[in-house]
C-alpha cells in the first residue's frame, strides 16, 4: 500500500470513534473529520473531549461529544438508540479504546486487573457492536474498525492479560466479520504497531519515543479502511509492514 489521500472520501458519514481524546483515538477522529465524517467522538474526559472538538472545528468539520466510561454498558445501549434517533444508521465505528492492565506473570495478576482489561479491551469492543450492528446494517457501506496489537501473537512473557484480550478482540472482529459477509458491512482489524504513545510508554519506559512513528502516520489509513470503497472484511491491517493480512483457518 501506498500513504492514502482520503480527501473528503468520507463527506456526510457518520463515525463513532471510541478512546476519542488522546494518542491513535484522537489522530483517527481528527482524520475523519478531516475527510468529512461528522465524528461522535467518546471518551472519558470531557475536557479532553472539548479540546478536540475545538481541532475538528478547526477543520471546517463538526462533532458530538460523548463523554462515557466503555464499562458503563448501558450507556453504550444508549448511545446507539441516540444515534438512532438522529441520524437512523451508522456508518463507520473505529473501537480504538484499550488499556494495557499490568505487566507480570499470569499467575500473579489480580483478578480486579483481569476484569478491567476485559472489560474494556473485550466485553465493551462486543457491546459497541450488539448496539451498532443494526445501525451499520441501515449504513449502504458499514465500516466496523477495531484496533488490535502484535500482543495477541507474540505472546510475551508478563503480558498476559493485554494479550489474551487483543486475541479475543481479534476472534470477535472475525466472527462478526464472519456473520456479516454478505451484507454491506466490513469489518476489519488493525495492529498499528509500536507507536508514540502514552500506553506505550508506560510499557516501554525506557524507550526513545523519537524513534517510533506517531498517531497521525497511522490516521490515514484508518479513513481509507472507513470508505465505502474499501471492500475488505475479516482481515487484519498491519501497519508496520502496510499489509492487508488474511487469517488462515485451519482445515
């Protein structure tokens, strides 16, 4: 692949962008907006939240913001029937937030640690799309775009639980993937590598952040899986090589 030049490609769509205030959240909303999706951008910080929403006016394009905790399910349920309300459909929901939990051998995580990561990296990724599905189905292109990391592969000793969700992030994306073959919906996943980001760091502290690529280089191409031309599904979009990989499933 080469960089993609989005344009406005997605002028007068819909997007729901999660983990929306800061590191890749942030850059692919800022992105969408740019090729002319109105954002719904939601995260945890309102302030955040209203510093970005400044940046998209900025572009010339508009956002609405959502100021939620992914663990509160319910609220989830009742942002799609808002978004139905309005706007009767959806067409692009990119499911970027995640937390990394701590890095230690397995048998010594706690359990209030392993339910946190699932909660966000896992269980919040399967209700954003229990409550979007029936809006990315009423979408004539629904684009449902996770982000993974190589962890769900490599398996690295203390990053249990981290590695564990990604990899059940990755199954979910697929069978939905799997279920929607046949419709207008792709869905795909990408594993945007290391980046120079706060999880990052926090993961990585004695790493020299100038030597990693940022949010905004991954943006881009975040809007072209976004566009209606896309035609992919059930893959995983790798950026550090800049290739579209397909699963193998075994006979």
């Amino acid at each position: 692949m080469t960089d993609p030049k989005a344009g406005k490609s997605l002028d007068g769509r819909v997007a729901v962008v999660t983990g929306a205030s800061r590191g890749i959240g942030r850059a692919a909303a800022l992105a969408l907006a740019e090729a002319g999706a109105h954002v719904i951008a939601v995260a945890r910080t309102q302030g955040a939240l209203e510093e970005l929403d400044d940046a998209i006016r900025a572009l010339g394009s508009s956002a609405t913001l959502v100021p939620l905790d992914l663990t509160d399910y319910d609220g989830i349920d009742r942002l799609g029937a808002a978004i139905n309300e309005r706007w009767k459909r959806l067409d692009v929901v990119v499911g970027n937030a995640g937390i990394l939990g701590n890095l230690m051998p397995v048998g010594h995580v706690t359990p209030k640690v392993w339910d946190q990561v699932m909660a966000i990296n896992v269980t919040a990724n399967w209700r954003l799309i229990r409550s979007f599905d029936p809006l990315l189905q009423m979408s004539d292109a629904g684009r449902a775009i996770f982000v993974s990391s190589g962890a769900a592969a490599k398996c690295r000793a203390y990053w249990g639980p981290y590695s564990v969700s990604k990899a059940a992030l990755e199954a979910l994306v697929r069978t939905y993937a799997a279920e929607t073959v046949n419709t207008k919906i792709r869905a795909m996943l990408v594993n945007p590598g290391p980046l120079r980001t706060s999880m990052r760091a926090a993961a990585m502290p004695g790493e020299d952040p100038l030597t990693l690529r940022t949010p905004e280089d991954l943006a881009p191409h975040i809007v072209r899986l976004a566009a209606p031309q896309w035609n992919e599904t059930g893959r995983l979009y790798d950026f550090p090589s800049d290739r579209v990989q397909e699963f193998r499933i075994p006979a």
